[in-house]
C-alpha cells in the first residue's frame, strides 16, 4: 500500500504543477490535486505504518488500511466538482463527509492504540491525533458552509489554513524531528523532550492562524510568532548536531531539513495572506514547492526501502537508499528557487519545482528497476 500511495501522491504533485503552468484553470483545483489526492492520503499511510511503532502495537486490520483510499475518493470528487460547477455544492458536500469519515476512524483508532499500549507511547502519537483533529475541524468548515453561506469565503480560509499548517505541518514536523536524525545515522537525545513541549504551542499556532485568516486578522500575526518557537528550536537543535549532514549533495537529511525551512516561509505568506495580501494559490504553490515536496521526497529516499522490504537492514536497503538520495541538494536547490519564485508571483517558480520533482520520479523509477534486477540476481 505505501509505494501505491507514494505514485499517486506523486503524480498528483506533478499533475498540480503542470495544470498550474499550463492551463489558466481555478487555483482550487490544482491546489486540491496536490493536497487532497496527493498528501491526504499519503499523509494517512505514513500514520498507519508509524503509529504500530509509536505505540509497540500489530500493524492495523483491513478495514482500517483502507481509510487512506476512502480519503482520497473523497479527493478525487472534489476536483471534479471544482471541474463541473454545477456539481460543486453537493461534490463538495460529499467529499467532505468521506474524508470527515475515514479522519474520524482513524483518529479513534489511533487513540485506542495509544490506550493499549504497555506504558506511555511515543509523544509523536500525540502530534498525530493534534493533525487528525485539525482535518476533522477543517472538513466541519466545509460543511458549515451550508449553514453559514455567508462565511463561505471566511470559512474557506479556515479550511485551508488548517489543513496546511494543522493537518500536514503537524504531521510532518512530528515526523520529521524522528526521521531526520535516522537518516543522518546519529541519534538526537532532545527529540522526546521537544515533542512533548513543544506540541501545545504548535497547535495553539495553527488554530490562531486559522482563526485569523477568517475572521480575526490581529491572530494570525501572533499565532506566527507562537509557530516560530517550537521552529526555532528544533531548527537550532539541528544545527548544532546535524549540519555536516545537511549542507550535502547527497543523502535523504538535505530534504528533510528544508521542510520547516518552507513551514517558515509558508507561516509568513499565510499571515500576509490572512491580511489579504497574498492570493491564496501562491501560498499553496510556496507550501507544496518549500515544504511538501522536499518532505515527501527526503521520507521516501529514506522510507521506501523498508515498505518494500521490511525486517532486518541489509546491504540492499542501503544500496536503494543510496540510489533514492543522490543530488537531494540539487533537488532541494530547485525546491526552495520555486517556491521564492512562486511567491513573487512568477509562474516559472512552478516549472523550476517541477523539474526538482521530475528529478526525483527518474531516480525513483531507476531504483526501482535496479533493486529488481538485484532481487533477480
């Protein structure tokens, strides 16, 4: 399931990008490509195969390994309804409760691992269920758009932030703070004490920035300043230890370390934007190019050999390894170039992303058929 998922959030990466630069079609439709396709269900995956680790647990039943399926079902229909507008209202509609759906379960799911587990499971568990919760309120925006169409483009706003900076900011920061050092090969003694303290201010951030970008604009400036606390920290944490690792050609650890780089610079475009200073498909643009993709690709160069191989480490999953992370800092050069591209509103900001991501899909392909000729061998 995970490799499925990685060639569907991927070609929904580039079939965003490409909609974006060739075709003068809504930035709701694109923006829902890459996200609601691509990253929700991707994101879901990653939490069903870490959080039996978090919580020293079995691997899920069946029925819950196919909630990321019923997640993007859902995606799939509200591109559709931005595509057909007089089947909007009620795509949207419907959509919204199929993702609302499968974010419920899992959540439930998730915190009944956590009650089970033989003492207290990782505090990253904690993170999970902070981003489930976000998407659960962002799908209830949607709906309240029928109670409240008046607030429509205000409860937009808070759909989107909280699916940007809730969902997918706190998953991945959650993540990346016990992915990164694994890739570097070197272990981070803080990493538990960061997340159990810094998870608070991170969702009190979002939800402010959200609040903000709605109805209060004073908020989002300081749910910001409230973001950057836990950034700093782990942003400074990594210098200290990890940036040999980072400052490379190669390796998965150059990736991973520029997400919250671009979670920083989204922060800023989205209090600009709360202010109604910044279009909304910009921000999506800088966040898929600075923060999503570098993430996705570092997790994959890292992650991907053990989904296809799972057990004992051996000299295949680091030759894969390998394979999946040579030019990362190329890739993250083209990443980070795109999305400051994008946001002075250049479109060619998209093209040099999508080159970075068509970079990234050869090497994936290539390790593919060479681990398959290994495994022939």
């Amino acid at each position: 399931m995970p490799t499925i998922l990685i060639a569907t959030a991927l070609s929904g990466f580039a079939g965003a990008m490409a909609l974006g630069w060739l075709f003068p079609l809504p930035a709701a439709i694109h923006i829902h490509l890459a996200l609601a396709i691509g990253a929700l269900p991707l994101i879901m995956g990653a939490m069903l195969h870490f959080a039996p680790v978090l919580t020293r647990s079995s691997a899920p039943a069946v029925p819950i390994r196919s909630l990321p399926w019923l997640a993007q079902s859902g995606g799939a229909i509200v591109v559709l309804a931005f595509v057909f507008p007089a089947f909007q209202i009620a795509g949207r509609n419907l959509a919204a409760l199929l993702a609302l759906a499968a974010a419920v379960s899992l959540t439930l799911w998730m915190r009944r691992r956590g009650g089970q587990t033989l003492g207290n499971p990782h505090p990253g568990l904690n993170w999970y269920l902070a981003a489930l919760v976000c998407l659960i309120l962002a799908l209830l925006a949607i709906l309240a758009m029928n109670l409240w169409p008046e607030h429509t483009l205000a409860l937009k706003r808070l759909h989107l932030h909280l699916n940007i900076f809730g969902l997918i900011g706190l998953t991945a920061i959650g993540t990346v703070q016990v992915l990164l050092p694994t890739a570097a090969g070197r272990a981070d003694a803080q990493v538990a004490r960061r997340l159990q303290q810094d998870l608070k201010p991170a969702l009190a951030a979002t939800l402010l920035i959200a609040l903000g970008a709605a109805w209060f604009p004073e908020l989002g400036w300081l749910g910001l300043v409230l973001w950057l606390y836990p950034l700093y920290r782990l942003l400074t944490g990594w210098w200290r230890q990890y940036r040999h690792q980072i400052f490379n050609w190669h390796g998965a650890a150059p990736s991973l370390a520029l997400a919250p780089l671009g979670l920083v610079l989204s922060l800023g475009l989205g209090a600009l934007h709360g202010q109604g200073y910044i279009a909304p498909g910009a921000i999506g643009h800088v966040f898929v190019s600075a923060f999503l993709l570098p993430l996705v690709t570092g997790a994959v160069s890292q992650l991907l050999p053990i989904w296809l191989r799972p057990g004992a480490q051996t000299p295949w999953h680091a030759a894969l390894r390998q394979l999946l992370g040579r030019f990362s800092g190329i890739r993250t050069l083209l990443f980070l170039g795109g999305a400051l591209l994008s946001a002075s509103g250049m479109p060619v900001g998209m093209a040099l992303a999508g080159g970075g991501l068509l970079m990234f899909i050869g090497q994936l392909l290539a390790a593919f058929t060479i681990s398959l000729r290994i495994e022939v061998k």
